[in-house]
C-alpha cells in the first residue's frame, strides 16, 4: 500500500529511516535542551533570550549555507551508505564536546566564558554533520525505492523525522540538563551501530572529480539545478517555508516565558504539538496524493497555515489581557487556562497545513531531476533554504533588537505564508506545463 508502512519491514529503507530517527532525536534533544536551560535559567530579558535563540538557530543553520555544495558533489560521487557512516562517527565526537558544555552549565562552571561557547561550537558541528546527511537521506530513496514508492517514502521519512523531533523536545523538556548530556552521547552511538546496517548506494557515475571551492561550486550547483522549472520553483517554496519555520521557532521559547508565563515544560509542549502536526499533515497529504508526486494542494495548505498563524497571535494577545499569572505556570496550570485548548489548536493545525505544503516539495527535488544529480539537487536546495533561514533569523533577532514584541512577530510569518502560496501556484503551474509538453511528445 502506498502508506508505506511495508517500507519498515525493509532493509533497503528500514536502516536509513532508523538513523535518520536517531539523528533528528538528537539534534532536537541537544538544541533544546540547550536553548531551554539558557532562556530559563541564565538569561531574564525577553530580548536577550529571543537574540540567543535566534543566534543558536543561525549558528546551526549556516553550514548548510557555506557546506551543501561539497556535501552534494560527496554524496552523488561516493558510496552513500558509506558516507553516512562517516557522519555517524563524527557525530560521537561532536555529542560529547556538546556534552561538556551541558555539564558546565549545570554546574554554573564558567557559564558565559566557557560552557555557553562549548555547547554553541557543538551546535555549529551538528549543523555541518546534518550538512552532510541531508542530501543523502532524501536522494538515497529513489535508489533503494521503486518509482511509485519514493513519495511513500519521503513521507514516512518527514513524519519520522517530526516524531524524533516531537521525541526529543519531550526529553529535553522533562529531564535534567546532566541526563540530556548523557542522552546526546548514548543517542549518537545507537545512531551510528544502525548506519551500519543500511544498504549499499553506489554512485551512478563514479570518478568524477569533486569540486573542493566552496563558494564556486555552490553558485554553479544552484545554476545548474534551478534551469528545471518544477525544481526551480519546489525550492524556493521550501525556502520560503523554512524561513517562517526559523522565525516560529525562535520565538517559541520566549514567547511561551515571556508572553504566556509558562515554564519551559510548557514551550517543550508547544515544539511537540507542532511536531504531531507536521507527521500528521505529512502522512494526510501522501493519501490524499495516492503516492503521486504533485503541488495540486501546496497553494491551499500554505494559505490555511497563513490564517492558522494569525489566529495563534490572536489568541496570544487575549492570553496577554485575560491570564495575568505571577509565576511561570507548569504544564497542569496551563492547560487548566480556558484558552490553552485554543494555543494548542491553532499550533497543531499550523504544523499540519505546514506539513502537507512541504513534503511532495521535496518529492520533486529527487524524481524531477536526473538520479546521478539528486544528491546535489538536495544540496542546492539546502543552500537556498538556509541563506533564507540565516534571513529569516537574523529578521527575528533585529525584530527583537529594536523592541518588537515577539508576539507581533507572528503577524510577519503569517504574511509571507501569501508569498509561500504564490510559488507553491507557480509551481504547480509549472506541473501542469511540464505533463502537457510530456504528453505531446509521446504523441
């Protein structure tokens, strides 16, 4: 069936959804349980906490910007399943200087000098290794996946990945920061015995010399993947998305403190609604597709996400004039609150609108491109993608810088949903255009 569940039973998909589970649980454990323990218990400004968090999401999100290049060119050139290895290796390393840093600031050991810089370092190094396993994770499906199977199995990877992140952020919320340092080093080591067990993906071309100029090689891979109209306009879509995505989730942590006077049990809980929503909306719109790759409902989703967002700000701004706390409330308190079902709501159907616009996005990237090509086709988007999040953050921390409120910050997400709408149309525009063409050249 085209939901997929039969891919878990394989070996050719099994492994890799497994390590890419483990990945995104970690990546999410470590970051939040990091942004959360600085929010709450180093800094009390709302200012200052919003900056950090937009610094951590830019400090994670760069690599992507300066490394996709090289990273695609590795992955479409090298043995895939080898090179996840290698990143699974080095991700054990990374955990455990992530580690440290974690346990200094638990111990209040040269907080701001040492261990705040150890955890933002270790940061940045997940950002390089999740540089390098982003391209493989999607362009390996088409290779071990039949046709009809890879939007079944993009699916399942994107649902996968938010219920490792829903997973994570639960942990990180509920445990202290000595067990999330222990955590991230135990979950980096199972990450990587089950990357051993996943398939060989041999390159199709293979000795191809590989471009090391960073910059150059990047400009020439978004130029010569953009010329496909569908991928042109899919990765500006996923840009445009992502980039409401980095501001939502900056501000959620200091919005849940300093706006809705919740503890970061609280904020853990909205990051694991928004979560449930995006494997909601990734698993809906795969059965609503029939396991066709197709933009037909990307326009409608995002315009929904778009109002979606709005009604969250104004629900946070009669949360701001009704419940007047004068203590961070716990998970109990909060949802004891006659407007806490409506937070939830409208966060849960952001996540699933946002859920259903990107994942047949990012089925386009891989079956409308040459499959020797889709490794740096991934690459290229991750490139766009993180210039416009490293934006979308810096946006978010200037917003804050001058005094913006974060909850009027939202209204600017909910705005460029209209742009996100536009280029999903365009799109499936492009769609259409290009079945016609094909249509009269089989005639």
């Amino acid at each position: 069936m085209l939901t997929s569940t039969h891919l878990l039973k394989q070996r050719r998909f099994l492994p890799l959804f497994a390590t890419q589970l483990f990945n995104a649980f970690n990546d999410n454990l470590f970051k939040n349980a990091m942004v959360l323990f600085v929010v709450y218990s180093v800094y009390n400004s709302e200012e200052a906490e919003a900056q950090f968090s937009a610094i951590a999401s830019g400090l994670f999100i760069l690599p992507f910007f300066i490394l996709s290049a090289l990273a695609g060119q590795l992955a479409d050139m090298r043995d895939k399943a080898m090179i996840i290895r290698w990143i699974k290796a080095a991700e054990i390393g990374i955990m455990l200087v992530g580690a440290i840093g974690l346990v200094m600031a638990w111990q209040g050991l040269l907080t701001q000098v040492a261990a705040i810089p150890l955890m933002l370092l270790a940061l940045f190094a997940m950002g390089v290794h999740s540089t390098f396993f982003g391209p493989i994770k999607y362009a390996i499906l088409p290779q071990h996946l039949e046709k009809d199977e890879v939007l079944s199995g993009t699916g399942l990877v994107e649902a996968g990945t938010y219920i490792a992140i829903l997973a994570g952020t639960i942990v990180a919320g509920y445990i202290d920061v000595e067990w999330a340092a222990l955590a991230v080093v135990l979950t980096a080591i199972v990450g990587y015995i089950t990357s051993l067990q996943v398939p060989p993906a041999p390159p199709y071309e293979k000795g191809q010399p590989i471009d090391h100029h960073i910059f150059r090689a990047s400009v020439e891979l978004v130029r010569d993947t953009m010329h496909i109209r569908e991928v042109f306009y899919a990765i500006l879509a996923i840009s445009f998305f992502w980039t409401i995505g980095a501001v939502l989730f900056i501000q959620f942590p200091p919005l849940a403190k300093n706006v809705l006077m919740a503890s970061k049990e609280v904020a853990s809980l909205f990051l694991v609604v928004f979560s449930i929503g995006v494997a909601i909306g990734s698993v809906a719109i795969n059965a609503l597709l029939k396991g066709n790759v197709s933009a037909r409902y990307a326009p409608i989703s995002v315009l929904f996400m778009g109002a979606f967002v709005a009604a969250f700000w104004f629900v946070c701004h009669e949360w701001k004039t009704e419940v007047r706390p004068t203590d961070l409330m716990n998970v109990g308190e909060f949802l004891s609150q006659p407007l806490a079902p409506m937070v939830l709501l409208t966060l849960l159907l952001i996540a699933v609108s946002g859920g259903m616009f990107v994942v047949p996005l990012y089925a386009f990237l891989t079956t409308k491109c040459d499959p020797s090509r889709a490794a740096r086709t991934v690459a290229a988007n991750n490139i766009v993608n993180s210039g416009a999040m490293v934006i979308g953050s810096l946006i978010a921390a200037g917003l804050s810088a001058v005094g913006i409120a974060i909850v009027e910050q939202l209204l600017l997400s909910a705005a460029m949903c209209l742009v996100s709408a536009w280029l999903g149309a365009r799109l499936y525009q492009a769609e259409r255009h290009a079945l016609v063409a094909k249509q009269i050249e089989v005639r």
